[in-house]
C-alpha cells in the first residue's frame, strides 16, 4: 500500500458506523471536523501526491490535530509521521504547529506519532533551530521521562537530530536533558540505547558542554556501553568518549575507569569493524595526549593491538595508529618498547608516501619524539634505514609544506642527537637543510636553522667544513633572505640564523669572518638589528629562544613542546648543553647581532 493510500485509510478508518454492540462510545464529530475528514478524502481521491504542509491538507490536519477526540488526534498524529518519513524537507511554522500540539496530547499513542513526525522532520537543517523556537525541545524531554519506551524512543530520537546543530546544543544543556539522556543510555531497549548515545555523541562536540556531560555522569554510562551489542551504540560510545577525553579535565574523569577504559578499548580494537577500529584507536590518542594513559596504553599492550593496524592495507587503520602512536611517543618510558615491538621499521616506510602527508606527518613526528632521547642508543633508527627514508622524502617533488615542516623538526632533533648528527654530515644530507632553509615557510625554515646552528655548534671539523661549502650554494641567500624580511614575516627565523651565524664563528671564525666582510648586504643587515630599537617580538619568537642553545643562554632543560588534546606535538628532549629560557627576548637579539659585528670587524 502506497503511503498516501496509508495515511487516507488512517483517516478513513476512524469514522466506520458502529454497530452499537459491545463497542466504546464514540463522540460525535462537529462540523468542522466532518469537514476536514471529507477534504482529506476528496483531496486524496483527486490526487496521492499532494503537500500536506500547506494549503488546504494542511488546514484540515490541523483541525484534526485541534479536535477533542482521541481518534481524529491519532489520525492526525499518524498522517504527519508517515508523510514524513517520505516527504523530509523545510516546512513552514504553521505546518509545525500542529505537530508541536499534539505532541501535547493526553494520550500516549498520539505524542508517539507526533515525536516521531518531529524526529522526521529535525533531519532537515532548516526545521532544525525551528523545532527548538517554537518549543518543542521542553516537550520532548517531558516525553524522554515518559515511562513509555515508545515515546522515549521518538523523543530521544528527536532530540539526537536538534543536537546535530550547533546552536541547539546549548539550549538543549539548558532544557535539562542531559541528566534523562544519561539516564536512558542505560535503557534496556537496544533502541533507545542508540538513540540516547547518539544524541550523548552531538553533545560533546562542544567543550562547555562535556563538562556538564561529565557532571551529569556520563563518563561511566558510555563506559559501561563498551560492552553494547549494537554496533552504532559502540560506535557512538567509544566517538563520545574520545571527544571527552580532548580536555585535560575530561581526561581526568576518564582516568578514573582507566583500568576498564584501556583494557576493553583495546579488545574492542581487535575484533570490531574497520570503522570502529579506527575510532579506538583515535581515542587512545587523545587519551595519550595525558601521561599517565601514555603509560598505561604502552603497559596494557597496546603497542601489539597498533602494529597490526599500522601495517593494515586501510589507510584510515594505519592513519589512525600512527596518530596514537605519536602520542605515545611522547613518553620518553616508551621509546624501548616502541622499538621492541617492531614498530619502527613500519614507521620508517611510511616516511616517503607522498600521496598521505597525514600519515608522513604522524610517522616522522613519532620517529623525531623517538629519537629526542638522547641518553638511549640510536643505531636501531640508522639500522631501521631512518635517512635513507627522510631523504626520499625531501627530495620528493610531492611534499606537501607540512611535510616539509615536520622533516625539518626531526633534523632539529636529530642535529642535537650524539650518534644522529654525524651521518646527516658524511651522508650529505646537509644540502637538503639548505633547501629547508629556502623554502618560504616560516615554521620549516626556523627548524632548518635549528639543525644547521645545531650541526655548526658541534665543533667537529668535518660538519663546519660543510657547511662553509654549502655557504654560496644556497646557504648564505637563505640566512640573508630571513634577516632581511619584515620583522613579522621573520620574528620566529631572525634569533635562529643569528645562532646558526654565531655557531659558525665559534667553530671557523676566520673562514666565516671572510665571507661576511665580502658580504656587505648581510653585515649591514646584522648590524641593523644590534643597533635598532625592536619594539616586539611575537609570543613564538619568546618560544623560539627557549630553543636555542646555551651560545647566548644559560643552560637548562626543555620540557615537552605544547600539545594540542587531539593530536600531541614533538618532545623536544635536547642534552643538557642545550636550552635557555631568560631575559628579554628582543635585547637578546640585539645583543647577538652586536657580538656578531664585533666578532667579524675585529678580527684579524
């Protein structure tokens, strides 16, 4: 029976003649509502695809809706669920309005045909904010306390759909609906189970609001639905929970289950369908944005529920755990069982895939978080083909700028390792940081300088005699071209290449003295900055001194770069010799400008 037939013998259905014997009383129909049933019948007979949402149809559900009687109610209540299941598209407010007031009906059946027109149409972006406006969303939460399952699978419903939209969100927090949306994930009825997680999973895609979710108590309930047999509520379950576990406070929430957390994640990531493999492990990411879960994941084997996925023929699989593993790396405990789990040589092959630079990002920031140790032995990652790897990458036509700026940052590292700096000399790769440093990219060209400063500050022979050779082969125009920039084009570069400058005047004073006497543009343009007054330096040029070597620092230690929740940045755990962190930054500068002139003019 075709859906107009369907909701026509709704219509029709309730008026037959009685027989009087046995059967309930039936009120009496008045004339407007005799009226509203002959239209209906007459508009059908004429035509089945006729708009219920305005006109005529509309006037006469209305009156339907409006009536006192329980059965013109349902019939009414029926027609707009099921001319909404196949008509989804913006309606006016008047074709709302009789909705919204039978959702208010005394019986149980209409507000469950009235919840469910509602869910239909909140599909409908446009409806969406409509719904909430006109206030349907307090009647829906007084549906969601029903103890009708029915109506608490069409009000929840309804509300997941309200919840796709961001101004809903809060006025849904408001309506107090997490507490009963909590409540009911626990339901027994698979149905509203996945209705409520899925409306829990809109909720938190806002940071205001998963905290309220926490408060609410929603951490154990979505927890506790790990174990659902529903594959969508598993799926909702474990996206909700990695959304909560973005805030450092949501994480210490979750920290609190962590023993169940980690262990079902976990086994849920070897048994389940791509898709949910996926999202676990990208919540054990954002887990592993904490250290304490960094160390519990490592220690509950995770590492052996990732290599798999790792070496998966899926790219969202293998783009999903290299971004936990990055994470993970940060941990300088985990880099030996990173390592003994087999984990680096599929890291290193997935350096050069041009065609993923997500991918190359999260490899070669794990492999530089790796190799930041620099107490631990590092022939693994030579042995694993580490430059053989991050050669082809650089010398890829395809890298993409991101690439490139995470290249540069593990050279940074890299240049500062005692066993990882010298096969960057004799391995020629130095070239390649002098394109680095001519790229165009701020970020990329402040790390390149890092690691060419780093290689200069060595004092080995063999790395300032390279890079004296690379000086009219690009090295010199790409130091020149980042001291003659505005300063806010420069701000992050401009103490890097004054370091690199004073590094190769510690290690081949008279050679780098030669070159910057013949080289009035790049001496005036030193001099400029020593002498200037430089009214500011950006909030990541004060982070980029905290970077550079002890030339013009007192020593110190760095901590753990910054990290984004989602995704955790590079640990750049630099040697003793290596960090500073004091006085004004803009003095600094010019300062090292000053002792620079000095250095050239004086000597002999």
């Amino acid at each position: 029976m075709g859906a107009g037939a369907s909701v026509l013998s709704c219509c029709r259905g309730e008026f037959e003649e009685s027989d009087n014997t046995g059967s309930e009383y039936q009120p009496l129909l008045g004339d407007r509502e005799r009226q509203a049933v002959a239209a209906l019948v007459k508009l059908f007979e004429n035509d089945t695809r006729i708009s219920f949402y305005d006109g005529e149809p509309l006037r006469a559900l209305t009156v339907l809706a409006r009536s006192d009687v329980h059965h013109l109610q349902l019939s009414a209540a029926t027609a707009f669920s099921e001319i909404s299941e196949y008509d989804v598209r913006a309606v006016p407010q008047e074709a709302l309005a009789p909705v919204l007031y039978l959702l208010q009906s005394a019986y149980a059946d209409v507000q469950q045909g009235a919840a469910s027109a509602l869910g239909n149409l909140a599909s409908v972006s446009a409806n969406k904010r409509l719904i909430v406006e006109m206030g349907g969303l307090e009647l829906l939460v007084r549906q969601m306390l029903s103890p009708n399952t029915e109506a608490q699978i069409n009000s929840v419903g309804c509300i997941t759909n309200l919840a796709a939209d961001e101004e809903n969100k809060l006025a849904i927090a408001r309506s107090g609906a997490l507490i009963p949306l909590v409540r009911l994930g626990r339901s027994r009825d698979l149905r509203v189970q996945r209705n409520a997680t899925g409306a829990l999973l809109n909720m938190t895609h806002q940071a205001e609001l998963r905290e309220k979710l926490v408060a609410a108590g929603a951490v154990a309930v979505l927890v506790d639905l790990l174990h659902a047999k529903d594959e969508d509520t598993l799926y909702y379950a474990i996206t909700a929970l990695s959304n909560i576990a973005v805030d450092s406070d949501g994480r210490d929430a979750l920290w609190s289950a962590q023993a169940k957390l980690v262990t079902e994640l976990l086994q849920i990531m070897q048994v389940h369908k791509i898709k949910v493999q996926a999202q676990v492990a990208l919540t054990l990411r954002n887990l592993a944005s904490d250290a304490r879960f960094q160390r519990a994941i490592v220690q509950s084997n995770g590492l052996d529920a990732l290599l798999p996925l790792l070496q998966s023929s899926y790219t969202a699989l293998v783009v999903a755990a290299a971004a936990c593993l990055r994470n993970l790396s940060i941990h300088a405990d985990n880099e030996d069982p990173i390592i003994c789990a087999g984990l680096l040589p599929e890291l290193m092959d997935l350096v050069p895939q041009a065609d993923q630079p997500e991918l190359q990002c999260h490899a070669i920031a794990t492999i530089r978080n790796l190799a930041a140790n620099n107490g631990s032995d590092k022939q693994a990652f030579i042995d694993a083909g580490l430059f053989d790897r991050f050669r082809m990458a650089l010398e890829s036509t395809d890298a993409q700028p991101q690439v490139l700026c995470e290249l540069a940052a593990a050279f940074s590292v890299f240049a500062l390792n005692d066993q990882l700096w010298r096969p960057v000399v004799e391995l020629g790769m130095c070239h390649l940081l002098v394109r680095l440093l001519r790229c165009g990219h701020t970020d990329t060209e402040y790390n390149a300088c890092l690691a060419i400063g780093s290689l200069a500050g060595k004092g080995h022979p063999e790395a300032a005699e390279e890079l004296m050779r690379l000086w009219p082969r690009g090295l010199r125009e790409g130091l020149a071209r980042a001291l003659t920039l505005p300063e806010y084009a420069s701000s992050n570069v401009r103490p890097a290449v004054l370091w690199v400058l004073m590094a190769l005047l510690n290690s081949r004073r008279a050679a780098v003295c030669k070159v910057l006497r013949a080289d009035s543009q790049m001496l005036d343009a030193i001099e400029s900055i020593g002498v200037s007054h430089v009214p500011s330096l950006s909030t990541s040029t004060s982070a980029s001194w905290s970077l550079l070597p002890s030339f013009f620092a007192t020593k110190g230690k760095s901590d753990e770069m910054a990290t984004s929740p989602a995704i955790a940045d590079c640990k750049t755990d630099v040697d003793d010799d290596g960090i500073c962190g004091f006085a004004p930054e803009a003095q600094r500068m010019r300062s090292l400008a000053a002792q620079i002139v000095a250095l050239v003019q004086d000597t002999d």
